[in-house]
C-alpha cells in the first residue's frame, strides 16, 4: 500500500516522539540493523523521511531530465534498428522517473510538489544531464558510461531499508542493464567502423568520461549525507567505493573498445588490484551543480515548457473526470 | 499560478500468468479507470510482466494500522497447533 | 515499380512517417504517463513500419533492406498518407491525427488479415491489436478533451477542423489501389470508410464534436505529393545516415 493515510503519519511522527522518541528511534535502528525493511505507514525519524524524499525525488528528476539528451537523437537515430532500441530505452527513462515518484510519494509527498521543486529550480537532478549530446556516439557513451555508472550506485540500492524504494529498485535495475549493453554496442559497432565513426566514438569517450567519475559524488571526505545514510541502510557503500569499481570494471571494457581514456594517470597497480587514475575536476563538478553547466538552462526550459504546454491538457482530464463522477453521483 | 492539484493516485496489481494471484507493483496518477488501466500498462507491462490489471483508487484502500501490529498479529503466534509439524506421527504412518 | 510494391511501401511509410512524429514527443508530453503512452503508440508504429519496409523490399527483388528505403529514398519517393505527416502541434492536434488514422487503421487491417499475401497477412493480424489499443487511447483522449473544460473543447474542435480534410485521401481509390486489390492482396480505401465513419461518429458524440462539413481538398502524399512538412521531416531522421555512406550503425 502506498500512500494511503501518510497525511496523519506526519501526525503520528510528531506525537511519538513527543512522547518516546528515543525509544522509538532506538527501535526503528534495531529493525535496520536487523536488515528489516521500513514500510511507507512504519515509524520512522522524522531526518530518515526527509532524507529518503530528496534522495528519491531527485533520482526522479534525474530520470525524466535524462530523457532529453538522449530523446535527442530519437528523431536521428541512423538506422530504424537504432531508433526502436532509443525510443524505447528513453521510455524506459520515464518509467523509471514514475517508479520513483511513486516510491517517493509514499513518504507523503505530492509529486505535483516535487514537480513544482524541481521547475522551480530549487530540487536537484544528476549533473550529468546538464552535458550536450552533439553526436550519435553521445548516445553509446551515454548508455555505456552514465548508465553503467547509474546501475554501480543502484544496486546496492535495491537493499536500501525503506521497502518501496528498494522495490522500485530492483526493477530498474534489471531494465538498466538493457540501457548499458545497448549503449556498449553502439561503441562496438563505431569503434569497429568508418575512421570518423571512431573518431566520434573517441570524442563522445572524452567528453563523458569525467563527468561519469563524478556521478558518484564528493570523494568521501567531503561527502554531506553519507555516514549517517550508511547507518539508516540508505547507502551500502561509499563514493569513492563504486568509484573505484566504475574504474576498475570500465577501463578493460575501454581496451575491448580500443579507445582511450582520456586520463594521462591512469594505470593499473598490481599491488592493490585497482587502477590508479588522476584528480578529478571538482570545480567543474560545483560549477555545473550550481547551475552553470553547458546544458543547464535548457534542460530545465524543455521541462518546464513540457509543463506548462500540457496544462490545460491535464485540467482537461481532470475536468471531464469530475463531470462524469457527478453524472454518477446522480444516476446512483 | 496557483497550485496545480496531481492527478489522483491509483493502486496496481499485476497477475503476472494466469494461475497467479494480483500481486501490488505500484502506483499510478490518472483521471479515471479507463486512465488507470493504460497508464498502469505502458507503465508495469512493457516486457510482458502481466496478463491482466487491477487499478483501485488508493483512497478506497482500507490499511490495518502498523501501531496496532501487536494486537492484530501477536495473537497467531502462539498457534503453534494450526500448523502440521505440532503433531507427532510415527514414520511408519505413510500419507500423513 | 509495381502496384504490389508500391501499395506496401503507401503502407510501410504510413507507419514509419507517423512513428517518427510521434517519438518527437517523447520527454515532452503533458504528463510523464502519456510520455510512455506515446512512446509505445511510436514503438509499434515503427515496428509495424519494418516489417512492411521489409515485405516491399522483398516484393521489389532490388536487395533493399529496411534502412535502404528508410534513409536514402528521397521525399516524391515517399508514398505514405499527408495526414500523418502533419506537425504534432499541440497534444490536442496529435491526438486527433492519431485518433483519425487509428480508426482508418485498425478498419484496414480487419481487412488486410485476409490478404492474399501471406506475409501481409500476418503484419495485419498483428497491427489489428496494435490498432485497437491505440483507438482505445486516442479516442478515450479525444473524449477527455472534447469534453473536458471550454478551453480544451475549443482547441481540440479547432484541431478537428485542421486535420479533418486531410482525411478524403485515405478514403480514394488509384490505379494502384486498384491493381493491388485486383491482385488479391490490398483492400480498395474507399471500402474502409463506411466502419471508419461509424468509429469516428461515436466517439466525435462522446466527445461533444461536431462532425466537420466534407470538403473537396485532397493531398495525393500517397502519390509522392506531399505537403511542405515530410522535407524537413526526412531531412532531419536522414541527416545522419546520409552523412555517412555505407556506414554500419
């Protein structure tokens, strides 16, 4: 059951931990601890529910802002092989968006608020998404690197403690891994192509080849929200964790491809089993955040020209729903 | 611009095959049944994850309530005897 | 370029066209439900598209493949219907067009299931499901908006009456037409339009619209005669492939 009578557990929250709230937040990190999973109507600290509804909403921004770069090669996908898999890959997006709105709303949250946070500029989505899509190996790059990023940090995610969260996971997940081995493909097929196909595989390398390293966020040091994510069960690993792995996993699938990565550190240490890369850019990576990325501004007028165009579309559902439950009303 | 109100929320349950009972996957926003149905289709089935939908206005479901678990399911915990392996029959006894 | 060729390419490209206008909208639509909505009317279009592009393909005996008569035929080569490849406008100019070509859809392959083409055939039986659900989407849209608020009531008749005349051409019997029912394996259009009047008038009545006034205007897009939208269009989903002869994708 989802968000059924959340309204009076905002209520609840308060009177109990008026009442007892150590003890109850005693018990609800015991369940955790004990690898229980919250339910949406469950007890939980008041910081636990407002960090769950930021973490979750904006992975649903992220979905549906992701939509648009890739939706942008839909209309020029070179072989109509190419475009179904993209049409339906961006669809998948959108559900993934719906997936996760739907867990959030659990929480007693509006996705009409979320909405509203988001085109208002004041909610968070991936930085990723603020990165243009100047070719079709963009797409590959996209599905390969940002994708393969996206499913490293997801999959703990689908033992998250809060059960409707880590459900909606778990179905993404297993749609994800569709999306990175389309993407890889379209690397494959270029890499082994024309001499500009893998010039353009190259350049679409370069460019999302950082920006993917700092998906996972702050190195650990500067990270806001981790340590106490860990001990809610929210996050299983830490940043620089599925860093690594992302590094470690992607660089041989680089060689596969015989293209570079454009990191004139990178090596393998043969000592630890990890590859060592260079300094990441994180002033690049607060810029973008702050709003001032290459594709920010556009993102956010394609969203909320979406919005605003559906309107009266919407109002008109709402509106012919209304007369027919009155007509209803009537004829019982 | 005054606030826009979501859509309401329905509840759905997908039978996966036939043989199988509805099982809860999620929620939806539509206007109306016949919108609950497709949004819940394109939505829960694009690989073919069921064969039949139920949608049901979230606010027409009536929950138990998790602070009253105890004295809901406490009871049957006890009932030990309900369940087969409370009573001792011999090996030899066949189809028991 | 036979009649037999020719009649599944008006068919191939009837899809493909209006396959491509729909994916436009994915990302953009009113609600994130009719993003996925409109994603899937787009998916089985197109996949309807390809296996008719490849049916022709085969009839034509040249070796073209899918891509081949997708990306690289020029606009007058183009035979699909000009009313598919009308702009999306706004949802409620996408809805009626979609709405109109359903109901004239889902009629044509009820009838193309008995096609003496056996490959033909089976394209039908499968798009005749595939038909059913969207009439079932569009027409349930048509009446939401019909009959929703003064504002969406007027946009959608306003729609109604653009797209209306673009209709006569789904409806009007060629020589090829002719040939390819003659031969066993098309239907004559003008045998589709007394079901689709009847689809199209119930759900106009639910919607509270105004069936639109006949009118003698009549695009001949099946002809290679389009309207000024498929250029840009084509352009644009071809820029790509063109681009890169010879190219794997």
């Amino acid at each position: 059951m989802y968000t059924q009578g959340l309204d009076s557990l905002g209520k609840d929250c308060l009177r109990d931990e008026t009442r007892d709230g150590a003890a109850l937040e005693s018990r609800f990190q015991a369940r955790v601890d004990a690898e229980e999973k919250i339910e949406a109507k469950d007890w939980m600290p008041e910081a636990y529910r407002r960090t769950l509804i930021r973490q979750i909403s904006q992975h649903a921004h992220s979905e549906v802002v992701g939509m648009l770069p890739e939706g942008n090669w839909i209309t020029r996908a070179p072989s109509l092989k190419r475009k179904t898999i993209l049409i339906a890959k961006v669809q998948d997006e959108g559900g993934h968006g719906a997936y996760l709105y739907s867990a959030a709303e659990t929480l007693g949250v509006a996705r009409a608020e979320l909405v509203d946070q988001l085109l208002a500029g004041k909610a968070k989505y991936s930085s990723i998404f603020n990165y243009p899509t100047p070719t079709w190996a963009d797409v590959g790059a996209i599905g390969w690197l940002v994708d393969g990023a996206a499913i490293m940090n997801q999959i703990p995610l689908c033992r998250c403690s809060y059960g409707p969260y880590a459900r909606a996971m778990v179905r993404i997940c297993k749609e994800e891994s569709f999306h990175q081995r389309q993407g890889y493909e379209i690397m494959l097929t270029l890499a082994r192509g024309t001499e500009a196909q893998r010039a353009m595989a190259q350049a679409a390398l370069d460019r999302w080849w950082w920006p993917s390293l700092m998906m996972f966020g702050p190195t650990d040091t500067d990270s806001k929200h981790g340590a106490q994510s860990m001990r809610w069960k929210i996050k299983r690993f830490s940043n620089d964790e599925l860093r690594q792995k992302f590094v470690d996993t992607t660089v041989p699938q680089a060689d596969y491809l015989g293209l570079g990565v454009p990191d004139p550190e990178l090596a393998w240490d043969e000592a630890a089993q990890h590859y060592r890369f260079g300094p990441i850019d994180w002033s690049e990576f607060e810029r973008v955040l702050a709003g001032h990325g290459p594709c920010n501004r556009e993102r956010m007028e394609a969203r909320c020209k979406a919005h605003e165009e559906g309107r009266w579309v919407r109002e008109a559902a709402a509106a012919w729903a209304a007369k027919r439950s009155a007509v209803a009303m009537q004829a019982a | 611009m005054n606030k826009e109100q979501d859509w309401p929320l329905y509840e759905i349950f997908i039978r996966a095959k036939s043989g199988l009972d509805h099982k809860h996957v999620g929620s939806v926003h539509a206007t109306d049944a016949a919108m609950a149905l497709e949004h819940a289709r394109d939505l829960y089935t694009r690989r073919q994850e069921g064969v039949s939908i139920w949608a049901v206005r979230s606010a027409d479901i009536v929950a138990s309530d998790p602070a009253e678990s105890d004295a809901f399911f406490e009871p049957a915990r006890d009932k030990i005897y309900r369940h087969p392996t409370f009573y001792d029959i011999p090996d030899e006894v066949k189809t028991l | 370029m036979t009649p037999e060729v020719r009649y599944v390419l008006r068919l191939a490209d009837t899809n493909l066209v209006l396959a491509q206008r729909l994916g436009e909208w994915v990302g953009h639509a009113p609600a994130l439900e009719e993003d996925l909505g409109l994603a899937n009317l787009s998916l089985d279009l197109l996949g309807q598209a390809r296996l008719l592009l490849a049916r022709a393909g085969e009839l034509e005996g040249l070796g073209r493949g899918e891509d081949q008569l997708a990306y690289l035929r020029e606009e007058s080569e183009y035979f699909n219907l000009t009313l598919v490849e009308q702009p999306n406008g706004d949802f409620g100019d996408t809805v009626v067009r979609q709405f109109l070509f359903d109901a004239w859809q889902l009629g044509l392959y009820e009838a193309l299931v008995a096609s003496g083409d056996a490959a033909l055939a089976a394209i039908a039986a499968k798009g005749a499901r595939e038909a059913a659900y969207h009439l079932r989407y569009s027409g349930g849209w048509l009446v939401r908006l019909g009959d929703g608020t003064a504002e969406s009531h007027a946009r959608v008749a306003a729609s109604l009456a653009r797209l209306w005349p673009y209709t006569n051409e789904l409806f009007h019997d060629d020589d090829v037409d002719r040939a390819a029912a003659a031969a066993g394996i098309g239907v004559l259009p003008s045998a589709l339009a007394p079901p689709w009047s009847v689809r199209v008038d119930q759900t106009l009545a639910h919607a509270t619209l105004a069936r639109p006034a006949h009118s003698s205007f009549v695009w001949y897009g099946k002809q290679g005669r389009h309207s000024e939208h498929l250029g840009y269009l084509l352009a644009e989903m071809q820029s790509l492939h063109r681009a890169h002869p010879g190219a794997s994708w």
